[in-house]
C-alpha cells in the first residue's frame, strides 16, 4: 500500500485571543478575570473571556447577564476590533516569516501552517522517518511562539501533526502556552480518549446517531466492527478515517470563496418540522460561523432540499443588507421552505447555503433592534 | 338601473375607491367597481380581497339598481366625458350605456351578485378618534413599516388599545417609530392589531382634516367608517414583537435640535454618502453638531450647526433616510434626540406622545 507522502502541519490559536489583548494593553487587568463583550447590565453576549474569568465558568456566546451572575467582579470591556483585526495582521506577518505563502489563516487568532517542505525530508517513506520529521519541526514551534511572545507580548497554542485534523485536535485540548506533538506512530492512540464530537465535522446530529450504535468515543469507533453506514450514511468512510487519525484536507488558500453551505442527509426521511428546523438552526450556526471567521457576510440564503425520490430542489432570496447572523440565514432559511411550500413530502436532505458574499470589513453595519419574535401561533418550539 | 350625476362628483368617487383594484388580479370581478343606487345615492364599492373600499355620493336615481363595471376603464372614460352631467343606464345584461353631451359608450359589466360582499362588523369593538389626529399618526409612523415580506408581521402598523390610549408603531427592524393617543373606550374593549400596509395607504388617502372616525375591529378584519366612506381590511395574523423592549431608558445626552434645519443639513451632505458606507456621521461636540459623509471614491461632505450642547464630544453614524423620514414627517419645529453612546440606540422625541428609535450604523473604514 502507498503511503501518502508524510507532511508536517502546525495549527496555531491564540490563548484568549481578545480578552489577552486587553490584559496586554491594561496590565492593571492581568491577572484579574477579563471578559469582553457587552456589559453584564446590557443585553448583548460575551465575545472572549480571560482563562481567570473561564475559571468561574464563562464562555464566549454567553449572554453578558450570565457572566455577571457568574463572575461578579469581573472586568467587563467593550470589544475593540479594530485593534485585535490589527494584532491579528502583526502576528500572521510573524508567521508568514517561518511558514511563507504556505498558511490557512482561519479567523482572526487561528491558522494552519504547512511546513513540511520546511524540514529536512525523510529519509525513507516509513512511519519512523515522519515521526523523526515531525519532532524536527518543534524548535521551529517554539521559535514561533517565543517570537510573538517577544514581538506582541502575546501567548499562542500550537499543535504539531502528520494532518490538519490532528493538529487542531492538538492544539485545542492542551491550551493555553501549549505546544504539543502528535507523532504519526501515536495517532491512532492520541485520539483514542477523545469524543466523537472531537472529530472534525461532528456536530450533534452525527452524534446523537453515533450514539444509538453505542460510540461515544474515538476508540469505541476504531473498535466498532459493523457497517456505520445506517448509522450515518455515505460519511461512515470518512469518519472511519478519521478515527484513525488520516485525513489528507489541504490548506485552503484560495482567498475567493463564493459561497458557503451545510447539508444534511437524514437517517430516515422525514417531514417532523422540529427535526427539520433543529436542523437548519444547526447549519445555519454553521454557516454563520464561517462566515463570521472569515469576515463576511452574504447577500443570498438559499435552501436545498431532496426528496426520497431524489428529486432536488433549491429556492433562494436575496437581500439588501448583506447578512451574516445566524439568526437571520435561520429565520430566512425557514421562510423559503415554507414560501415555497417544500416540506410537503419528507426530506432525505436538507441543506443551506448562502452566497453573493462582501466583505464586511469595507461594508457599514447597520446595527438592528432587539427585537423579540413571538413564535407564530400554531406553531410548536423546536 | 339608471341615474344622473355630475361628472365631476363621479369621478371623485371613482378616484377614492380605484386604488384598491389589483392591476393583476386572477379574478375578473376584482377588476370591477361595485356599483349600486338607491334612496338619492349612488354606492361604489372595490375589493381586492384583503382591502376592500366603499364610498357613497349622492345622485339622481331613476330606476334603483346594482352592476359592476370595470373600474379603471370606467374611471378614464369619466376623466374624458365632455359635459357636466352623466347618464348611466345598465340593462339586465349588466350592458352600461353612458351618455354625456354628444358621447356615447357601452361598458360590458358583471353581475352585481358576482361581486364579493365585504364583511360585516356586528358585535365589533368600536373606536372613536377624531379623522385629523388619526391621519397624523399615519403619517408619523407608516414611513417606518418594513417592506421586508418574511416578515410579515412588520408589513403594517401596531394598533394597541390599551390603558385608554391608542398606541400606534411601525418598525422595520432597524428604526422604530410610536405615537400615543388618549382616547376614551371601555377596559373591555383593550385589544392589539396590526393594519397591514396597503390599509394603511387607503386609510391616509381617505382620511379629513374634521370628522371622526369609527373604528371597528373583530378577530380578524378591522373597518374604518369615515362618514360617507368605509375601509375594511384583513388584519396581519400573529404577534408584533415586544416594541417596548427595545425603547431605551436612560439616555445621557438629550440635545435640541431644530427640525428643518437638520433635515436640509443632513439631506445635503448624504449627497456625498457613498453605497458602500450609507451613512452620515453626527459629531457633536460643545455648541456644536458637525454633519459628515464621505466616500473614498466620491469625496467628502461637512456642515456644521450651533446647537445648545454642553456634553462630551459623541459620534454618531446613521443612515441618513433613516434619520431625516421622521424629520420630514413631523411639524414640530424642535425635535429632541436622547443619545447613549455610538453603538445605542439614539431616540428622536417630539412632545411627550412621538418617539423614534434609531439603531446607528457602526462604521467600519
């Protein structure tokens, strides 16, 4: 069997990227719980937290209400992201210059380096010589951290592995100031202990239908000896690599990504509105996620839908004000399939998408009102 | 059927109730206007369905009787007539003749029992408010009614009934725009509705500046009797989101600024607003507001205004047809506009019964 060639990948994550900057920038906040985002008497959610502040148990997304009960004494600060859009500039140039043109950066504090050409080669296409490449990549790792420790006055994560998977994986779980080297002979074990939900792409859909065949960790699926397939459909393969820790996704470079969507394929086809508006709010976080990293926001949200038949349909809307919410691709999502009238048969597949993307650094907001939908009569919570 | 009348009184008559016809209509009588004559009056009645309009004019009945007839043809062939006077006179076969002066035309109509009745209001609430005031909450508000069709709910203006007032509001999501009303009713009575847009078009066309007006609301339809016309129309289905959330309480920075002038300030600098950044910025500071938009690709526009500000130096950005609808819909020459800082809400007041709340626009160049 051909082995793939052996690669060397880091992914690099900032430690409490927001809440670490104002720290650096008001060093009479070091040390003391910081939590940035809306003030706890406002509405409005937190953007990042400091790891003292994650100690009483806040999290990003969180309303600032929340933090506030939780963590009364913490340092509520407005976000400022123009500085952190600009740190972030300062620390992928630092990057740039051990990575080159070689690095997927995924978000403001994130990115994923490919520096295998970086290395000496392996001598030998064996298991061995891509561990021994592996473990000459981690001076450079260091150098990297000590210099945006020295440069920016900042901690970074990084994660060293043969593939992107392992490497975010590596990154994620031993934060923060963590460097951490994931051997090719290890992998299969490293991610044994982990849960399912670890694994790239693994939402909670694919969970709870993981959980029906009893797979709850990493190693419960690389022993699991039946067919996954009607557990998860035509994804089982993948996941099953997964498992194992293969995955051979290159970094994505292109800078044009001219649309973004999510799609589900059902266990069994259904027309169970709460099953399918689970769905969309699920795809619809996705997608908005993507597009928040990026920085973007879209004109268009559109709704795919299969039939058991596999008849495929798609309906689409376009708006003014480009979007980039989740609520807003959610509440849209929902009214194409019901303008349209596309739920009147069950559903093998569901999916969103949007595109007509802006860039929303150049666009102005207009910032919207609270408002609170009452759900419309007749219709049952999700 | 036949009557008399003067031209001039039909055709007003034609011009009140023709706005409701649909020019795409799968149905033909919808095109018609109902016609019907008795007692000295002739009644004409359209309907889309959603809105219907009726209104009354007196005239010359010889023979009493009912028809519709093609109510844009019929309006154009009115405008045209020659003479004073008109003869209509409608066979059994709803075949129009109408005379003036020297002209003739035959109008082929549909049967009057075709034509869908309005609905009827028994055992309705029933409002009384006076046609003037009803007409400048219109106008205060309906600017502000989305047009955004998934959100069907905000395709109208809220009319609460509650705490012997009626409160009216209109939001697109972005700007919010009320008005209060003491009027008296029954606690019984208290109710909310929302008057889609379309009924609030009709409403403003038809309403004086004396009179009042009778409103009459059931579960699902609300009439408008405004002596001589009535307007009903199917009310919006489901719930308008909670306004009074969103008003915010405490404001810091409340500023007098002076209606029209602001209006034409900010209508000659957006001039310069680009697409891309559609906004004007407010930078006030002592003594003064600085109006400003630019655009890398256009150029860059200022005005300043003395104003009585004593506060700290405050930047706001708005869209600015956001910021000057209810500066041209207003009459008060001073507008008050309570700010908490440039990401909140900035609240426009005039007197203690209009507030507009506008989301500023966060600028990002």
């Amino acid at each position: 069997m051909a082995m793939p060639a052996p690669r060397v990948i880091f992914h690099l994550d900032m430690d409490a990227f927001y809440a670490s900057v104002e720290q650096r920038d008001h060093p009479e906040w070091r040390g003391r719980p910081v939590i940035v985002g809306s003030p706890p008497d406002r509405r409005g959610v937190v953007c990042a937290a400091s790891y003292e502040a994650r100690k009483f148990g806040v999290r990003s997304a969180m309303p600032s209400v929340t933090a506030g009960r939780l963590c009364p004494d913490g340092v509520f600060v407005r976000p400022r992201m123009d500085v952190y859009r600009d740190e972030s500039k300062e620390i992928m140039r630092i990057v740039a210059g051990f990575a080159g043109e070689l690095v997927q950066q995924v978000s403001v504090d994130e990115a994923y380096l490919e520096v295998t050409d970086r290395l000496p080669r392996a001598a030998e296409d064996t298991v061995a010589a891509h561990d021994a490449m592996l473990a000459s990549a981690v001076p450079m790792a260091e150098e990297i951290k000590a210099a945006i420790r020295k440069e920016r006055g900042l901690t970074a994560t990084i994660g060293i592995a043969p593939n992107k998977l392992l490497a975010k994986i590596a990154s994620s779980n031993f934060k923060p100031d963590g460097l951490t080297l994931v051997l090719e002979s290890e992998k299969v074990r490293f991610l044994r202990p982990l849960p399912v939900g670890a694994l790239h792409g693994v939402g909670k859909v694919t969970e709870q239908a993981l959980h029906k065949a009893g797979i709850y960790s990493v190693a419960d699926m690389q022993d699991f000896e039946g067919d996954l397939r009607p557990y998860v459909g035509s994804w089982a393969e993948d996941l099953r690599k997964m498992a194992f820790g293969d995955d051979d996704r290159p970094l994505d470079l292109g800078d044009d990504i001219k649309c973004i969507s999510s799609e589900n394929t059902f266990l069994k086809d259904t027309a169970h509105r709460p099953t399918l508006r689970q769905c969309l709010r699920e795809q619809a976080d996705e997608i908005a996620g993507r597009l928040q990293k990026r920085r973007l926001a879209a004109r268009t949200v559109q709704v795919k839908v299969r039939y058991s038949d596999f008849t495929t349909l798609t309906r689409q809307i376009s708006v003014e004000e480009p979007l980039a919410d989740s609520a807003m691709i959610y509440r849209l999502s929902c009214w194409l399939l019901a303008r349209h009238e596309l739920v009147k048969r069950p559903l093998r597949l569901l999916g969103v998408g949007v595109s007509g993307m802006v860039d929303v650094v150049t666009w102005d907001t207009q910032l919207v009102l609270p408002l609170e939908f009452p759900r419309p009569p007749g219709t049952a919570p999700a | 059927m036949k009557f008399t009348i003067s031209k001039e009184a039909f055709l007003d008559a034609i011009q009140q109730v023709q706005h409701v016809v649909s020019t795409r209509t799968t149905l033909a009588i919808l095109s018609n206007v109902l016609l019907r004559v008795r007692d000295g009056s002739l009644e004409l009645t359209t309907t889309d369905l959603d809105v219907g309009v009726s209104g009354s004019v007196s005239a010359d009945v010889e023979d009493a009787g009912a028809t519709t007839l093609p109510a844009r043809r019929l309006a154009t062939i009115v405008r045209e007539l020659p003479a004073a006077e008109v003869e209509v006179s409608v066979d059994e076969k709803n075949v129009a003749s109408i005379r003036s002066g020297p002209s003739f035309f035959k109008v082929n109509g549909l049967s009057s029992e075709e034509f869908p009745p309005l609905p009827k209001f028994d055992g309705a609430r029933e409002f009384k408010i006076d046609q003037a005031v009803l007409r400048d909450c219109l106008r205060k508000t309906s600017y502000a009614i989305s047009t955004d069709e998934t959100r069907y709910v905000l395709n109208g203006i809220l009319f609460s009934f509650k705490n012997n007032a009626l409160t009216m509001v209109a939001t697109d999501g972005r700007r919010l725009a009320m008005v209060e009303q003491e009027i008296e009713f029954p606690q019984s009575h208290e109710t909310d509705f929302i008057v889609p847009t379309k009924a609030v078009n009709e409403l403003s066309r038809l309403l004086g500046d004396s009179g009042t007006v009778a409103i009459r609301v059931t579960g699902s339809q609300v009439g408008f009797d405004l002596e001589g016309s009535f307007l009903v129309s199917k009310l919006i289905e489901g719930n308008y989101p909670n306004y009074r959330q969103v008003i915010p309480g405490e404001a810091k920075e409340r500023i007098a600024l002076e209606r029209e002038t602001l209006l034409r300030a900010v209508s000659r600098v957006s001039l310069l607003a680009s697409e891309k950044s559609n906004s004007v910025k407010l930078q006030f500071s002592p003594g003064q507001v600085e109006i400003v938009a630019s655009s890398p690709e256009i150029g860059e526009a200022r005005e300043a205004l003395a104003i009585n500000y004593k506060g700290p130096a405050i930047t706001i950005a708005f869209n600015p047809e956001f910021l000057m609808a209810p500066l041209r819909n207003l009459t008060a020459d001073e507008v008050h506009l309570h700010l908490i800082d440039e990401i909140s809400p900035g609240v426009l007041r005039t007197g203690s019964n209009f507030l507009y709340v506008l989301m500023p626009m966060r600028v990002n160049s």
